[in-house]
C-alpha cells in the first residue's frame, strides 16, 4: 500500500472536503454550524445560510423536516442534533433544499474533535436510490400482475377446454343420436338448429380458449404456437400473415415466450384493425444473441410522433411494458402511406452445460 505524509493527507482531505458530492457541516459543542462545504452551501436557502452565519443554532431547523426513527418515518422527538455525546453512524433525515423541495438523505452525525466538541454533519443525497428502488418495485410487482394474469389465463382455458367444452362435446352427441330416431320433421328441424347452435358455441368456446392461452404455446413453443394463432386469423379475418421462424424449435425460458407471443399477437391485431391490408410479414429469429421479431405491413400508416394515434394507444404501451420484463426493446416505425414495422429485441442468456433458471432452454418440450 502506498504511504503518504501528513501533508498529503492533509491536502487529499482538504480536497474531500471541498469537492465531495456530500454535503457536510462541521458543530460547535453548543450546536452553532462553524463550516460547511460548497455541496452543504448548496442545498440550503439563503435565509438558512445568513442565520447560519450569524451563529443561531436553531438556523439548521428551518430547513430540517425531521429524521426517520424505530416509530415515524419523519420525527422530531429526540432530535439527531439534540445530544452532543451521541453519535449516530447511519440514519435518514430530510432536507427542504433550493430548487429540489423536501429530499431524503442517509446521514451520520459523529464527534470528530472530542476535546473542543467538534462534530461532523454529513448527508448523501438518496434521490437516485430511492428512483431505482421505486423502479424496481413497479418492474416486480409488473412480473407478478402479468404472471397472474396469464396463469389465471392458462387456468381458465384449460377449464374451458377440458371442462366446457367437453360437455357441450357430450351434449352434441346426445342430440345426434336423436336425429336417427323416429321423430316428426317438426321436432328433428330444432334438432338440427340446437346442433348448429352448440357448435357455433363450442367453436367460439375453444377460440376463446386459445386466445386466454394457447395450450401450444406451453407444449410446443412460439413456432407452432404462431402458425395454429395466423390460420385461425386467415380462417376468421381473411388477414394472411406470411410468417418467417428461423428458430430450429427452439424453446426459451416461458416468461419470454409469452412476451413474445403477446406483443405479436397484439401488433397483428393492431394491423387487422388499423392498416387497411390483407396480408403483412411476421419474422421471428435470432441474431447476436437477441431473440428478435419483426412484424411488418404495407397498410396505411400513422404517425408516431401523434399524441392520439387511431384507437386507444393502449396496444403500443402495454407492448412496450411487456417487452421491458425481459429487458427487450420495442422499436415502432410507420410513415403514413408507407406501412408499419414493429421490432421486439430480447437479449438471450445462453444455456452452460448444466443450464439454469432463467437462461435460454434448447431441450425443452
């Protein structure tokens, strides 16, 4: 370890002192601030500053809101500043500052000069962490509400699948029975009809189910997944969707499935509805180690810099939601009279020998 002098020393805290992102301040034994750096300058209102200066005490109080405690998160019972022997190595207080309002800062109030009473005042501004923290907890709590949701999803599709569905199924063969039995033209025409009914509703009950949550997806992967969702919508819509997959059958971790599933499955809607064309492109592969999609069509176009594009503009933001779950980019590009392009980049943590949670699965399924 390289040594210093006493000077150098000196200097490299001088140095600290003037020039840290810290605020700090410097007590008499009496409470009177005797100094403060440029950050602690900074933060404080010029009427705090003057008083300061004028050696009143009580001046740090105009701009303290209170610290936090074992029973308040903001208190002034038993304040920091309140007994000179204490020392307090580690709290949070808060500041009202110039330009910034009330701010929380971890803070350490300790005797540096014990024999004149000197004691050091210094606070970290939290903004920063306390953001990260807040962004953290919206992104988690994101994951959990989007997982429930498509849990409760795959647990109702499979219910009407395997449940409803199977009922109806079981009703349809009853009736059909009583076609073949000696009953009037009258009776065996509303055979006919509530035949025709259960159908109808045992097709819109298995399409309501793959549309909950395919049970492809699960079993089977994206590819297969994507290619029974485009013939359902060229069946129903006429829409024809040319789709690309440069994937081998390969399966990734299902957290990323969906979200690729859900954020294709919204923009080819939002193509059926919005851009006036009968047919538009879907590639899905990999490159450089992101999974990527690219759905594209020729339609209309809107202008993305609109604050309204046409219909909610909710389909745009919850894409882009979904696509951060994963640390994905969602890039949107469409030019009027010039179509649509909409790209979804997930980074891929590629398996080691013995795999792991969270990383791409090649074997799966």
């Amino acid at each position: 370890m390289m040594r210093i002098n006493e000077f150098q020393l000196t200097d490299l805290l001088i140095k600290m002192y003037d020039n840290s992102a810290e605020a700090i301040f410097f007590f008499d034994r009496v409470g009177k601030v005797i100094a403060m750096n440029n950050a602690a300058q900074q933060i404080l209102d010029t009427e705090v500053l003057k008083r300061m200066a004028e050696g009143d005490p009580k001046a740090i109080c105009m701009t303290c809101k209170g610290y936090t405690n074992e029973h308040e998160l903001q208190t002034c019972m038993s304040c920091y500043l309140s007994n000179p022997t204490e020392d307090l190595s580690s709290f949070q207080v808060y500041l009202d500052t110039v330009g910034k309002g009330i701010i929380p800062y971890t803070a350490s109030y300790q005797t540096i000069d014990k024999e004149n009473g000197i004691r050091a005042f210094m606070l970290r501004d939290l903004t920063k962490q306390y953001r990260t923290q807040e962004m953290l907890n919206q992104r988690t709590m994101m994951k959990s509400i989007i997982k429930a949701q498509e849990d409760e999803r795959k647990r109702i599709s499979r219910e009407l699948h395997d449940g409803v569905a199977q009922e109806i199924l079981s009703s349809l063969v009853d009736i059909r029975v009583l076609k073949y039995m000696n009953i009037d033209d009258e009776v065996l025409k509303k055979v006919q009809q509530t035949e025709g009914s259960l159908m109808h509703l045992l097709d819109d009950i298995r399409h309501l189910s793959v549309e909950l949550r395919p049970a492809t997806l699960d079993d089977l992967g994206l590819e297969a997944a994507f290619r029974t969702h485009f013939k359902w919508i060229e069946k129903n819509y006429g829409l024809i969707v040319h789709f690309s997959a440069e994937l081998q059958s390969k399966r990734y971790e299902g957290e990323i499935e969906t979200v690729v599933y859900r954020v294709c499955q919204e923009a080819v809607f939002n193509a059926l509805k919005y851009a006036g064309t009968d047919d538009i492109n879907v590639r899905l592969f990999e490159e450089q180690g992101f999974l990527e999609l690219l759905v594209k069509d020729e339609g209309v176009g809107f202008d993305v810099n609109h604050n309204q594009p046409i219909g909610t503009g909710l389909g745009l933001y919850g894409m882009k939601e979904r696509a951060e779950l994963v640390d994905g980019q969602l890039e949107t590009r469409s030019l009027i009279g010039e179509g649509t392009s909409i790209t979804l980049k997930i980074p891929l943590l590629h398996s080691s020998s013995e795999g792991g949670p969270g990383v791409e699965n090649h074997n799966r399924g």
